[in-house]
C-alpha cells in the first residue's frame, strides 16, 4: 500500500515554516530569516520514501497589519491552499500562543482538524514549562493531534512524519523519486536574492522590494543569471546599493553562493536596482512579477 498527499503548512509570521520544510525534505527550497512575513509565495516541498511521499507546501504567513495588494494576495493563498490540501499543519512557536495565532486557526475550515506543530521546543528552559503549554491547547480540541519540535535542531521529525503518514490518502506519488520541488530554477533564483535583502537590510526596507528575473540561460554547467531589484524610491534604491556599490554587491555575493548550492554549478549574476513606486499595491505589476492575486 502507497500513500501520497499534500500538506499544507501554515500559521502566523516566524514561526519556522520555512525553516521546518527545508528541514523535512532535507534541502533548502524556501527561503528564511529573522524577519516575518519572508515568505510571498507558495513553495511545494516534496518528501519521497519507500511507500510514501509527502508534498509540503509552504504558505505565507497569515497577517493583519498589513493591506496592501500583496498582502492581501498573500492572505488568499493561504487561505485557498487550506482547501485544496490533505493535512494542514498549523505550526506554533512554544509557550507563545497569541491572537495572531487564533486568527489562523479560526481561518482553518471547521470541518478540518489540523495538527498542531509546536516549533522551537529547543529554546524551552526549563523543559518542564513546555507540558502545560501543550495541555492548554489540547484544550481548544480543534487539534487532530500535537507534536513538539525543534525545526533548527531537526529533532522529533520521525514522530511528525508518522502522525502526517497516517493520514494522507492512498495512491500513488504525484512526482518522481529524486523531485524535490515543483519550482523552477528562475523562480528559486529570484528567492534567493530576495532572502539576502531580508537578511542584509534594515527592518522596513525589504518588504518595500521585490527581485525579478530578466534572463536566466543555462551554459553547461554555468547559469547566467540577470535579475533587477525593484524598490519603492529613489533612497531605497542608494540604501540597496550602499556606498560605492558595496551593499549590492554582498547581496550578489550571498545570493549567487545560495543559487550554486541549489543548482550544483557556477553562476554568474548581475544585479541592477530599478525605481518603480507603489508596485506593492499595483495588481497588474504583481501578476507580471509572478505573484498569485
């Protein structure tokens, strides 16, 4: 007997979704870092074992405080991936539950009991605060199952797998073997320049930029990658690219690194920071940078 399904992964802002699907599939797929709301679009991860293979798909954090076009858009993916799923995971950070939180899960269809995913039980001193936590969302009873884990340390996956297992439907796997995503080259490069602004700029600044790709060719072993950084004005544009070019050219540096990992070979990328006001509320502009509206 063979079991495939999706599942669906969601909860509010930072609280390791992206962390925890590149942890189950084993490789980096969706892009992290410190700051909430990192992830626009959805990402499928796929997991392949002998008689069962898991498609994970990583949805934006659900949020709001901010309304924007895009965030609105990033709110109806979440929103419809909950119907189109087998499991939904609703991931929690412990010993933080909040009315962010709650909002998310009173998003959840009523007839679907998700499990809880309790992340960063590492961070838990002492251990024994960890257990009422759980029992006190036990309580809500909305929750098919609850399981504790560490996204960062890669502890307690096997118990996770097993609960998920369980309930995905039989029939045979929607990929190949060695898939690892349904995304492509072109896509992900983009998202890992996008990471590095989150990473590499200040607090605001990266929500205000977007990253496109405007040629993507394939040499052999070498990719030559062409991507512009779109930002809302002319000071963010000289903030991205920093005094004499420096701070452009360590997001290139960081980002080409990521995308060679990814691909197994040599990059070389050019990047270009390009003005184009309030593209964050324009739809057509947001459906031309292949975003789902």
């Amino acid at each position: 007997m063979s079991r495939c399904g999706t599942v669906a992964l969601v909860g509010r802002p930072n609280v390791g979704k992206s962390t925890l699907l590149n942890h189950l599939i084993g490789q980096k797929l969706s892009i992290t870092s410190r700051k909430p709301q990192t992830t626009r679009n959805r990402i499928r991860g796929i997991l392949t074992r002998p008689e069962t293979q898991f498609v994970f798909v990583d949805t934006p954090g659900y949020q709001t405080r901010h309304k924007s076009a895009l965030n609105r858009a990033m709110n109806r993916s979440v929103l419809s991936t909950l119907q189109e799923v087998d499991v939904v995971l609703m991931v929690s950070e412990a010993l933080h539950w909040g009315a962010e939180d709650q909002r998310v899960l009173d998003h959840i269809p009523a007839g679907v009991r998700p499990l809880l995913v309790v992340n960063k039980v590492d961070r838990v001193k002492p251990r024994e605060l960890l257990l009422p936590f759980l029992q006190e969302r036990a309580k809500e009873q909305r929750f098919d199952a609850i399981v504790p884990v560490s996204a960062r340390q890669d502890r307690d996956f096997e118990g996770l797998l097993r609960e998920i297992e369980q309930r995905l439907p039989e029939g045979p796997p929607l990929y190949e073997a060695d898939d690892l995503t349904d995304s492509n080259e072109r896509f992900l490069a983009a998202e890992f320049i996008r990471e590095q602004l989150f990473r590499l700029l200040g607090e605001e600044l990266p929500y205000a930029t977007t990253v496109l790709i405007d040629q993507y060719q394939t040499e052999g072993a070498l990719r030559r990658i062409h991507a512009t950084i779109v930002v809302d004005n002319d000071n963010q544009k000289a903030i991205v690219i920093g005094r004499n070019g420096e701070k452009l050219k360590a997001i290139g540096t960081l980002a080409r690194k990521s995308i060679e990992t990814l691909v197994q070979g040599k990059v070389h990328l050019e990047l270009w920071v390009k003005v184009k006001g309030g593209w964050a509320e324009d739809e057509r502009a947001l459906k031309q940078m292949g975003y789902e509206l």
